[in-house]
C-alpha cells in the first residue's frame, strides 16, 4: 500500500487512448517509473493543476514536426512563474486502420478518425481506400469508440493509436499507415519550481523565455550574438505575441547545454540585460522514442 | 452592365457576417472599391481559388495581436510559388453584445458565441452578467443566428460584429464590450505574381521567406545581420516547421522597406546566399482602421 499512496501523480491531456497518453504510458516505461496517469480537461488545465499543488508533474505536447508549436503550452509557460521544464520527450507519432475483430480489409465501408490524422493518412487512403467514405470526430479516442459500438455489417473501421484500439478491443488491419516518418511530437514534462527534484543543471537543453525591447532585426540579432559568440547552439526560435499591442512578440530560445555552466550563465545575463524580462525554465534531458 | 462585369473577384473566409467579411466590407469602403466579395469554405480554399485563376485576389487573415499567427495562411504562402501580397489591412476587432428588437439587457439570459469573443470579453462578462448562462457556438454568425431564431421570452444575445447582428436584424444591446483595445488582426490581400497589378515595388512592407541551413543562433544571427548592418527594420520575425523533420524550420521575415531599393536588394542578396530557398512575397502598403 506504501508504494500506491506515494505513486507520482502526473497530468495529461484526455481523453485515454490520445495520442499523449500513449506517450506518457510510452516514456513510464522506458524508465521504469510507476506513475499514475490523471486525465485533464485540456492543456491549460494540466499546467494549473501542477501551479497549485494539485499534481507532480504534468505532461504536455509543445511541437509536432507538421504542424508547428502548441500554442496554449508556450502561452501559459511564458505567463507561469512557477513551472519549470523536467525533461523532453520526443515521440514518432504512429497511426493504425483498427477495427472490430470480424471486420476485413475488404469490409471496410466507412474511416472514422480526427482531422490530422485523416489528413497525414491521405495518400495511404486514396491508394487503398479511395471510394472508402472519410468521417471526422473530435479525437482518435472518439473514433475507435464508434468502431467499437458499430455492428460488423456496417464495415466500420477508425484510425487511432494502437492504445485506442486496445481499450476499445479493436484488432489491427493496417499498421504505420502514415505518409510521413517525420511525424514527431514533442512533450515537455513539467513541475513546480520550488519541488527540489524539479531543478537540476544537468542536462540536453535549456529553455530560456524573454521579452525584447524592440523586435527590429538589429535588437534580435544581438540577443543572438550573446549565444553565438559562446558558441552555445540554439536549436530553435518561436515567437508569441506579447498580448500588449500588434507587433510586440516574447521569443523562446531553446539551447543545447553544450557548453560549460560559467558560459552559459554569461550568456543568459548578456541576454537578461537585452531583455525587458527573461525566464529560464531550466536544463533538461531529451528522451526520443 | 459593363461596371458589373467587371467587378472584381475576392474571396474571403465564410460565413457571411464573421470579423473578416466585416474587416473586407470596410477595406473596400476605405479606398472606395467596389469589388465582390466571394465566400470561400476556408482559407487554403480562398488561396487555392486565387492561384488557379478562379479568384482575383484572397482577403486572408494572417496574424491576431492576442491569438498569434494563422498558421495555415503562412504555410500556404511558404509553399506557393505564384502568390505575393498586394497590400495588408490591420483591422481593430469589434465586439457588440446584440439581441432582438425587444429583448432588453435585464432580459438576457443565455448569451452566445464564438469561445474566443467569449474569453475576450470575459470582464465585461464578469461584471455585467454574473449570473446569465454562457454557450459556445461554432462562428460569430452562427451565435448571431440563434439569437435572431430565438423568442423574446428566451432572452438570448449573441455577441457578435456589428454585420452580423444587421444580417439577423438584431439590435446593439452593449457595443465594444472587448476588455483589450489591442485585440487587433492583420489581414493579407493576396494576388498571382503573374498579374501584372500585383506586383509593385513601392510600399510600406516586405516579407521574405526562406529556409535557413542550420536553425542555430550563429547562422540566424548571420541572416538578421544581412538586414541590422543596412538599418532594414525588421517589424516581425516567425518560424513555421519545415515539415521535413522535427527541428528544421523556415523563417518569415516582415521587413519595412525603409531603404532604398539597392540597399535592400542587397540585403535579400546577402540572406539568399546563406540560404537553402528565399521567397520574396512582395512589397505591399499598410492600412490601418
């Protein structure tokens, strides 16, 4: 009983069976944590649930390499003063064609999933499906929940990761069927500051928030230049507005912790002093699946 | 007759009554031209029409000072080869809580619209409507619509812009309930290169596309210096996934052009040698309302 009182309690987005479940399931067992999994109404509502105490840790997406940044995650990381990042973790998003077990390829009448999967699937489904009827729902989880409560005659099928299909005991009819490898998505696991494991300097990356006095090309670039100069790698930029007035923007850095701590922290205080405000939301590690 | 047939062409994202048909009616009235508006399902429809011809040019919002970028109007321009930008509109969003002719405020009981009106006008909200039932519908339009289908008994109000409550034949309960003045969108007047008014060279703005080798702070920092050492002001930097593999990106660049042609050619020079592509989207004024 020990251990199940003092399991981690760590937040994701709901519903079971997305996408970022099966990250998180993915990334407990890669290192062998027994964490219990607490579904979130969305992403701001995980990132509160961790401010307030409520739980450990949450585990949130920031980037999937089609379709760019996660808004809501950037936005409420810049306005936290309380979240740091713990680790990255970057996961090869994998989509299935699951249906009930009686359903065969050849059945298949109608392709329920989530608009981007729908669309990352295109060609597969235009070569092998291509009179086959197409039907939006609001999650993959949704899709292979109508697969699961349709009759076999109705030749019901969904595309949704394997874990979808396992809670709703789908069977597999077509494996990787995405167009594009590079379908990747990265997640941010995130704690409270003040949580003494939650702050290491060790680590892959570092990401700093601030915002300039002017976002004209020569203000950035000397920004820039305290990184280049010291050789520190950035591995990426994304701007947000600073929700002041059109035209004002905070800018993410993400850094490389390639360099020695002392040269590092010369950098950061030659860009704090560029800055209106700089956050660093810590030094993490980068786990990749 | 002949006036008619010659009106031009515009599409615009639909339904009839959404901020952006209210931001192009107002364009129009601006710079006294009568043009047609065209409602297009979306905004790759809008600039789909406009590459193949159907269009004369696409009216297409491109930036919110509290949302961000639209992202699929920057990916759509990263990847067209025939579309440039004619002028930008920056238009100030409008909020008017409106009912039928009849209902009064202490009448309202149910309030409609859009989740993000909704959160923008969530003090006036606050104070004004404490207790009166919020829901969210899909558009602006659509809320304004329930409201005009509703009975007076019902007590429902939509908040909407102002062309949407005349469409309904609603009236102005409340107008301006925003709780931020800098709730302000950029819209892009879109056109084919090939046109021979599309492309002019005189103008407010430049924006410039390109793919940078390596997204590290040395070789951004080399990019921005191209513009910093010939004083060409940067008013805007952003970066969109390159969607060949997590971490490679492409940059847009909103440039003024406050410098002479030859400086600024140079400049694009300079940034097309340390890059992999560079688009140039044109050279366009800016009007503001």
């Amino acid at each position: 009983m020990q251990g199940l009182i003092n399991l981690e309690r760590v937040g994701i987005l709901g519903p079971r069976g997305t996408h970022s479940e099966a990250a998180a399931i993915r990334l407990n067992k890669i290192l062998s944590l027994d964490r219990e999994l607490v579904i979130c109404a969305g992403i701001f509502e995980v990132l509160a649930a961790v401010e307030n105490g409520e739980l450990d840790a949450g585990f949130v997406p920031v980037e999937n390499s089609l379709e760019g940044s996660v808004n809501i995650t950037l936005d409420t990381l810049a306005r936290s003063n309380s979240l740091v990042i713990y680790r990255e973790f970057i996961w090869t998003v994998h989509n299935h064609l699951m249906a009930k077990d009686g359903v065969k390829i050849s059945d298949v009448k109608k392709i329920f999933s989530h608009p981007q999967p729908l669309s990352q699937c295109r060609k597969f489904l235009q070569q092998t499906f291509s009179n086959v009827e197409l039907a939006e729902t609001t999650s993959t989880s949704r899709a292979a929940e109508i697969a699961a409560s349709s009759e076999l005659s109705d030749g019901y099928a969904a595309i949704c990761s394997e874990r979808a299909g396992d809670l709703n005991n789908l069977v597999m009819l077509a494996s990787e069927i995405q167009d594009n490898d590079a379908n990747r998505t990265r997640f941010f696991e995130v704690r409270r500051r003040s949580t003494k494991k939650s702050y290491v300097t060790t680590g892959d990356k570092i990401l700093i928030i601030c915002q300039i006095d002017g976002s004209h090309a020569g203000s950035l670039c000397e920004v820039l230049k305290e990184f280049a100069f010291r050789h520190v790698n950035m591995t990426r930029i994304e701007s947000r507005p600073a929700r002041t007035e059109l035209g004002e923007y905070i800018f993410f850095f993400d850094l490389e912790n390639n360099v020695d701590r002392r040269t590092l922290n010369d950098a950061l205080g030659g860009v704090k002093r560029k800055s209106i405000w700089l956050k660093d939301l810590g030094t993490f590690p980068v786990i990749s699946c």
